[in-house]
C-alpha cells in the first residue's frame, strides 16, 4: 500500500476495516512529527472523523446484535448481557 498524506473522504463506502487501516496511517503521519502544522491539522480532522464514523459504525452493530440476542417482546427479560472483555 502506497504512502499518501492526502486526506480521503469519510463515508459510507469506506468498510470498517478500511476507515482502521486510514487511521492507522493516519497515526503513523502524525507520530512522524515532520508534517507541516496546517498539514497535521488536516490528517488530525480526518483522523477524528474516522474514528467518530468508525465509532458509530461500532455502535450501531452491537445494537443490531442486541436486537438479534433479545427475546421476543413480553417474554421475560432480554437476554443480551453488557460487554465485558475478557483480560487476554
């Protein structure tokens, strides 16, 4: 994968794994610290955005597995637990 500094759009058509793979570049250019300051505000905006669209993405997929998990309404309480993660 080529190198660019260009800010792409954020959108729909970027898949979660790319809107990742964007902010990981994006990280990598500012932790270089050799980008001019109105250049690292730029890649910094689009990194924000990303991550807010990343964000609601995320959000958005556990409420739909939440819905898929619960039970049938007026039969008892729903099954879906809150997240825990597991100490790897």
């Amino acid at each position: 994968m080529a190198e660019t500094n260009a800010v792409a759009p954020v959108g729909e058509t970027m898949s979660l794994e790319s809107i990742l793979e964007r902010l990981k570049g994006v990280v990598e250019n500012l932790e270089k610290g050799d980008l001019p300051l109105e250049e690292s505000l730029k890649i910094f905006e689009e990194g924000v955005k990303l991550t807010r669209e990343g964000q609601r993405r995320l959000d958005a997929a556990e409420k739909r597995i939440e819905t898929l998990l619960s039970t049938e309404p007026g039969v008892g309480e729903p099954a879906v637990q809150p997240f825990a993660p597991r100490n790897l």
